[in-house]
C-alpha cells in the first residue's frame, strides 16, 4: 500500500541518474560486522565476556566495519558516503537520531519486560499497556509539520529531546506507583519523540545540498535502524547482568514472566 501511495503522490523526478551500481560488498561489510557486534553483545551474559564467541564477534565487529568504512572512502557509489560527516551540523543532528533511536526503543523493550516479570501480565498485556508511548508517537509526528510552520526547526528537536528526556526520567521515579504514573511517562516519551523525529529528519535533510535526498535519508534511517538493534542488546545485557545463568534464558526466550516474583523485586 506504501508503495502504491508513493507512487501515485510523489513527484517523479527529471534527470534521475540511471545504472547506478548497488554497493554490494558494502553491504556485506556492514550487515556482517553489525552482526558480530550484536552477538558479542548478546553472548556476553551467557556466555562470559571472555568467551570465544564473544572475542570472536566483538573482534570480527572491529575489523569488519572498519573494512566498510576504507572501503565506503574508496568507493565511488558508497553505501554510506562518509565524507558528508566532515559537516559538524550534520554529523551532530545525525548522532542525536541515533540517541534517540536508542533512547525511544529502549522503554518498550524495558517496560514489556517489567510488565510480564513484576505484574504477572501475559505478552499480549503488557504489549497493550506500552502502546501510549508508539501511539502518541504517531501523533506527535503528524502534528510536527504544522508546528515547524511556527517554530524554528533546531527548537522543535531540542524540545522534543527535552520532553522525551522528561519520559524517561519521570519513568524512573514512578516505576513502582502504578499504571497511571507509568502511562504518563511512555506517552510523554512518545510526545518527545514524535516531535523529535521529523525535525531531526528536515535538519539532516536540509545540511547536505550536494548529496540527494534519499542519500542522506537513507543514512539517517541505517544508522537509527542499527542502534534501534544496539538498544536491544545493551539493555538485556544491563538488566540481566544481576541473574543466575540459568534465568537467563527465560529473558531471551521471551518467558520472563515465569520467573520468581523475589527475583523480579531484586531487579
């Protein structure tokens, strides 16, 4: 239906340069790479920081993406055209996307587990109760455009940084006052980044005039996309460093909720 959408109300363009090659190598390095990273990341409460897999995914991580970043240098169609970094404004703007991609997933991940582990909900339940935070996204990402008509761009993403700030940390005073306080927080999260998002996007958008459109947002939404997968990782890795080995797998096999109620209050 996008698909459809998009070519029926989008512009078509004049000039587009045709035979363009896809970088692939390029791809290979980076998906490989992202991949060792994330099962170094993973392991490592499994398994032990210093076991094999983890050395081994962390290591192939380190040589892999640095493989892809000469190469992209090197390259003359890269799949990620370093070089646009060299503009602070934009290096900054696309850093504080990763921020917030980190800092928007984390929550849900957090909350869906603190919903199944401290009050007993099912999957389904605790999926339900985190939908304030996607929803009011959603709104708040509507709404941004005619609020960028009267406010300038960089202040709606330093609000909507602020008020997705304010979330979380209203979250982690409210965590143990009930559902009401903790609805708030997500929605607040949400409100944040739902403004955030299409602010951050027109900033980058409009940083790079030599390089296209669907260069620049094609890097914004590759590098979101890996942190959103970082996020996952580093957060299981915080909240389950306190567990048995054995508990373990009831977080990474997504049953949490059976795990012992002295052991939840624990974390």
């Amino acid at each position: 239906i996008s698909l459809l959408a998009c070519r029926a109300v989008l512009p078509r363009g004049a000039g587009r340069q045709r035979g363009v090659p896809a970088d692939l190598p390029g791809n290979v390095l980076v998906l490989t790479g992202v991949c060792g990273l994330i099962v170094s990341l993973s392991l490592s409460q499994t398994s032990g920081w210093l076991s094999p897999p983890v050395i081994g995914g962390g290591v192939a991580a380190v040589v892999l993406l640095a493989a892809f970043a000469v190469r992209e240098l090197k390259v003359q169609h890269p799949l990620l055209n370093l070089r646009m970094f060299a503009d602070r404004p934009l290096t900054l703007a696309m850093a504080s996307a990763c921020a917030n991609a980190m800092a928007q997933w984390s929550p849900v991940l957090l909350m869906a587990l603190y919903f199944q582990a401290v009050s007993g909900d099912s999957a389904l339940d605790a999926g339900l109760k985190i939908t304030p935070l996607p929803v009011v996204s959603v709104i708040a990402a509507v709404s941004a455009g005619r609020l960028s008509q009267r406010l300038r761009t960089d202040t709606l993403v330093v609000v909507g940084s602020g008020l997705a700030f304010a979330g979380i940390a209203f979250l982690a005073v409210t965590i143990g006052g009930g559902y009401p306080a903790i609805m708030v927080a997500l929605a607040l999260i949400g409100l944040g980044s739902g403004i955030f998002g299409p602010a951050n996007s027109r900033t980058i958008m409009s940083r790079g005039p030599q390089l296209s459109g669907g260069v620049l947002n094609g890097s914004r939404v590759m590098l979101s996309e890996v942190f959103y997968l970082v996020s996952t990782t580093v957060v299981l890795t915080i909240v389950t460093s306190l567990l048995a080995s054995g508990l373990l797998r009831l977080f990474y096999a997504g049953t949490v909720s059976r795990l012992p109620h002295a052991v939840t209050l624990q974390l």
